[in-house]
C-alpha cells in the first residue's frame, strides 16, 4: 500500500504520545459516543443499529514487518480456536494490528478453567464454577460484573499464548497489550478533595500486585506521621535516647504487624490470600513438558537441582564479590577525605566533594547491580514470579544495605564520630531524594514539556489508510500506545521505598528529621507513581499477589538492624558510657546486651500479641473450607446414589 505525505510516520519510541493523542481529538469523545450507545441501548430503542453495543478490544497484537499476511491469519485462526473474537487490519507494511475481545460467556469459561476466586452469596470466597454462576451473582450484579477490568486480559493472554508462542520466538509477533480504558483512567485523575486512594479501583484496573504497592505506600505514609511527630519532640525536647530506640522499636514492630493484617485484607478481598508456590509458572519459566505430580497435566518442569546449583555456585560468590567491592569503595572515600583534609585543612570547601561524589555513585552502582541481580535471577529459573521476586530481593537486599549503609555504620561504630555522621548521613540522603525526585517528576515534566512538539508531529490519517480502517479512535489509540515503554513491575518503586526506609529508623537517634524528609516525598510520589501508570507507560497485564512478598522481609531485618544500631549510638554517648563503667566497671558491654535483649523481647511481644490475619478474614476462609468440604460431601452421596440407582 502507497504510503501518504500526510499518513503518521513510523512507529515512535517514546514515552510521550500516548498521553497526548489520547486525551485529545476523537479518542475521548468516542468512548462517550460509545458510552451513551449503551445507555440508550439498555433503555430499549434495540432495533436501532445505533442502539447495539460496541464490541470491547480487550488486546492488541502488532505484527512486525517480517510478518506476512498469511501469518497473521494464521494466528488469527488459532485465537479464534479459543473462542477469542478477532479483527485484523492490515494498513500497511509495517502497520499490522489484530485486535482481539471476548463475549462474557467465553470470559466466564476461562475463568472457570483459571480458577478465579470470587465472592459467592454467603459471604465466602470460592474458586469460580462456570456451571454455577447464580452462586457468585451477588445482589444488583449482572454476570458481566463478576468479572475485573484487570482480570479480563489476563485471562485471554493465558489461553493464547502457548498457541502462538512459535510465532513470537519466530519474530512474527513485535508486541502483545492491553489497550488503556480512557474513562477509567478519570478515576485516578489528581484530586485535592480526595483523602485516601482508590485502592480498590487501582486493583481493579490494574491488579492486585500494583494494588498491593499503593495499598502499601498509602499506609506507610500514614504511618511516618508518628516518627515526623516524635523527630520535631526529639529536637525540640532533647528527649533521652533510650526513648528514642524504644519509640522506634515499638513504632517499626507496630507498622509491619498492622501491615500485615491490612495486606490479609485486601488479598482475602481480591481472592489471591491462598496463592502458593504450585501456581502456573512464569512466561520465562523454562523447562520440558512432564506430567504435573498433582494435577496430571502436562507442565513445564526444570530440576530444582540446576537451579541450586546457579544459586550458589554462581550467582552467591558474584553477589559476595560485589558486597565486598561496596565495602571496599566506602572506606576508601575515608581514605580520600583524610589526603583532602591533609593537604587543604579542615576549612577547605574540598571536603564535601569525596561525600558528595560518593552519594552519586551510590545511586549508579545500585542500577548497575539491580540490573546484575536480575541477570542472575533469570539464569536461576524460578517456576513462579513469587520465587523469582523473593531471591531477587534477597540479592539485591545485600547488596544494597553495604552500598548505602556500610559507611554510616563504620563511621558509627569503628571511628565513634557522631557529627561525622550526621554529615555523610545528611549528605547522602539529600542525594538520595534528589535521585528520586529526578526520577519520579523528571519524566512526567519531560512529557509535559514536549506536549507541544508532539501535537506538531501529528498528522491526520491519509484517506487510503481509512479504507482499511474500522476503527479509527481504536486504530489511533493503539498506534501510539505500542510507542510507549512497558511497565515490568513495582520493582524499583519498592526499593526506594526500602532504601527510604532504612534511613528514616536506622540512624534515628541523630537523623530525627529524616522521617518529615520521607513524609513529605511520599505525599507527592504516589501521585507522580500514577500519573507514570496511567500515561507514560502501557497498560501491563495484571500480576496476582499475596501480599508484597520478599520486601516485607527486607523491611523487617532493616527493622531490627536499627535496634542494634540505635542501641548501639545511644552507648557510645559519653555520660552513658561514664555511668556504665560506674555501675558495672568489669563489664560495661553487658547492660548494652541486656538493654539490647530487652527491646528485642518487646518486639517479640507484640509480634505475638497481634495476629497477623484479621478475626474476619479468618473466619471467611474457616467458612469457605467447611463449604468445600460439604459440597464434596454432597457430591459423594450424589454418586452413591446413583451408582445403587444403575
């Protein structure tokens, strides 16, 4: 097909034009079109053409320009085998688009087969039986809303993609996505008024994993407010530090176990609290078609063995070399800092450079090394994204405690120097928040800023290409949102978060304006980590998770990790040193271990006193295994029955 001087060019590679093209022209307008179709077509007037529904693209599927057209109709052949709806539309050579929906009645039955957990009449949550549907009908719900936005993509990817997964390796398939659903997204818009986010609609449309981490940053901010409230007490009262380590170690312990219970909340809601390590595997997993040992079906199965071996005959001594290279490299900046102050003096502006220098490799190593650990992750082979995301922390964790606190610890704890160590701390966590504003308002500002270069760019679609078009707002839509970069996962949002964290109750005792720092970044990042959702990034397809996995395990060692720490600055005061010589003058580092142990068993103590799961949620999956076990009991005398009846 001849190509027009006014027919958009190729394919862009940025981050920007999805925001631009579809807030702007017919895309929003025809999904309100569309919108006021249905209404009028739910109040009668169904003999008009006008009045039918729109038939929803769930998927979008770009071929490459190696792709001919008998490839893309055979993909189009085996989708349909599933009973997924398609149209293809060929607009150019290089321009190759298979949209893909799906009736209710076929999205019910892949839900069936994927074993959904929904909400039935009685309260409990059980695996979704197509053959049952009156059972999960609660009331006012018509069969079209037991299913989530998020969930709807998820379920057609699943049943395709072992049948096209030859053609994606062979380079036929360029990309595979959701499109974007403009008027959900009014639901996420920035509203001052509002004072709590939409959880439960993030979790919709997105998923519960991306639902779990604003879940999670909503209630950590909440949560900073105490420390902000106590480091303003602390500065202005000059409150005894054996208060300050109890107030954290309370406050620390008290955050993570309500965590917890919030988390069982939302995933007994969102039907993904009984997830395990038996669930489908990973679109990476790798391995041979073996019989599954439960279920009989034929599965992807990789011997645990080989994956041990790459652990800790490979990926362990890289890590352990890295940790000590991090090491190494703080304490040579001591080493810089003392051939500075030797040869320039103590007053010399030359002094904050070695901190400074150091703050900003800080932040290039962890990149360098976030990328490595996911090298080696991948080579491991994990069969589930829940085990894949828990040694990938786990890697990451260590590295990541020595690159950014190592140097705070020896200047601590090995050169007993407490203003020092205000000042690299102070330093290093400036850089920090620099790093991460750059991040987080750097992109949305860059999109903002060339809204008017884009608008330039844009052409109208040549005439010739709208005879091969049957849809052009959809057509338009997913031009511009193939450009855009995907979103892989809530990866690097956690690790700032973590990293944050560390900051905030590790040095407490001399840093009590560090949690204000943190409160006040959360306030704006959560509302920049949406915006990037909704608008510089593709839809991803939704993730199911349990709760926030192995980085509840890296905020809990950074949780007791600062008890030691704050309870080893409060000993190094010079009064309290003098006073435990006094007392105990054989041995003084005994009352630090007792004091230690103490907090240590207060910690415990509320551990135990607060259940990680609430009554109720308790109570539901008590009632949805005496349900299970009722109807297997009804089924057997079912069958019985009817083999005396034969």
């Amino acid at each position: 097909m001849s190509e027009d001087a006014k027919s958009p060019g190729p394919r862009t590679r940025n981050i920007i034009e999805n925001q631009l093209f579809r807030r702007q022209r017919s895309l929003k307008l025809e999904a309100l079109q569309r919108q006021k179709t249905l209404d009028s077509g739910d109040s009668g007037d169904g003999d008009a053409p006008d009045s039918q529904p729109f038939e929803k693209t769930h998927i979008v599927i770009i071929f490459t320009e190696k792709a001919k057209l008998r490839h893309c109709q055979d993909v189009e052949k085996i989708i349909q085998e599933f009973g997924i709806q398609t149209t293809l539309e060929i607009v150019g050579t290089s321009e190759k688009y298979l949209y893909l929906s799906a009736s209710i009645d076929t999205l019910l039955r892949l839900a069936d087969a994927a074993e959904l957990e929904k909400m039935t009449t009685t309260g409990s949550m059980q695996k979704f039986n197509n053959g049952c549907i009156s059972d999960f009908l609660l009331p006012g719900m018509g069969k079209e809303q037991i299913l989530r936005y998020c969930e709807i993509p998820v379920l057609i990817k699943d049943a395709i993609q072992d049948g096209i997964k030859s053609y994606v390796q062979k380079g036929y398939i360029e990309d595979m996505f959701p499109l974007h659903d403009i008027l959900y997204l009014d639901r996420f818009n920035l509203n001052l008024k509002r004072t709590r986010l939409p959880i439960e609609d993030i979790r919709n449309y997105f998923g519960s994993s991306i639902g779990l981490y604003f879940g999670f940053i909503e209630f950590y901010t909440k949560a900073l407010i105490f420390p902000a409230v106590f480091g303003i007490l602390q500065c202005l009262l000059d409150l005894n530090l054996s208060l300050v380590c109890s107030f954290y170690v309370i406050w620390t312990t008290i955050f993570l176990e309500l965590w917890k219970r919030k988390c069982a909340g939302y995933s007994y809601r969102w039907g993904t609290i009984e997830m395990s390590s038996l669930d489908k595997p990973r679109s990476a997993y790798t391995g041979k078609l073996r019989p599954d040992p439960i279920t009989g079906r034929m599965t992807l199965q990789y011997p645990m063995r080989y994956t041990y071996l790459q652990m800790y005959c490979i990926s362990y001594p890289v890590v352990f070399g890295c940790v000590v290279a991090a090491g190494w490299f703080a304490l040579y900046q001591f080493q810089i800092e003392a051939e500075v102050l030797a040869d320039f003096g103590a007053d010399s502006w030359l002094l904050y450079v070695p901190v400074i220098v150091q703050s900003v490799l800080i932040a290039i190593f962890s990149w360098a090394y976030e990328k490595l650990a996911t090298f080696l992750t991948n080579l491991e082979n994990h069969r589930t994204r829940s085990q894949y995301d828990r040694h990938r922390v786990n890697k990451l964790m260590l590295f990541e405690i020595v690159n950014n606190f190592f140097s705070q610890f020896y200047i601590a704890f090995v050169l007993q120097d407490l203003r020092q160590l205000k000042y690299q701390l102070m330093m290093q966590l400036l850089v920090f928040q620099i790093v991460c504003i750059a991040q987080e308002i750097g992109i949305p500002l860059l999109a903002v800023v060339r809204q008017k270069y884009a608008e330039f760019r844009h052409r109208e679609v040549a005439e010739e290409k709208l005879r091969s078009i049957s849809d052009v707002a959809r057509y338009e839509q997913s031009f511009f949102e193939s450009g855009l970069d995907a979103y892989h996962s809530t990866y690097e949002d956690y690790l700032q978060v973590c990293i944050q964290f560390g900051y905030v109750v590790l040095f407490a005792a001399v840093a009590p304006f560090a949690a204000i720092g943190a409160l006040l970044n959360n306030v704006f990042a959560v509302h920049i980590d949406m915006f990037k959702l909704c608008n510089i990034f593709k839809r991803p397809f939704a993730r199911r998770a349990k709760n926030i996995g192995a980085w509840q395990l890296a905020f809990e060692l950074l949780s007791v990790m600062s008890l030691l720490s704050n309870c080893g600055l409060l000993f190094l005061q010079p009064n309290v040193k003098d006073l435990l010589t006094h007392w105990m003058p054989s041995v003084p580092e005994l009352s630090f271990v007792i004091f230690e142990h103490l907090l240590l068993g207060l910690k415990f103590l509320i551990h135990k006193v607060i259940h990680e799961r609430p009554r109720w949620v308790r109570i539901g999956l008590l009632k949805a295994d005496y349900e299970t076990s009722q109807a297997l009991k009804q089924l057997k005398k079912f069958k019985a029955e009817a083999n005396k009846q034969a």
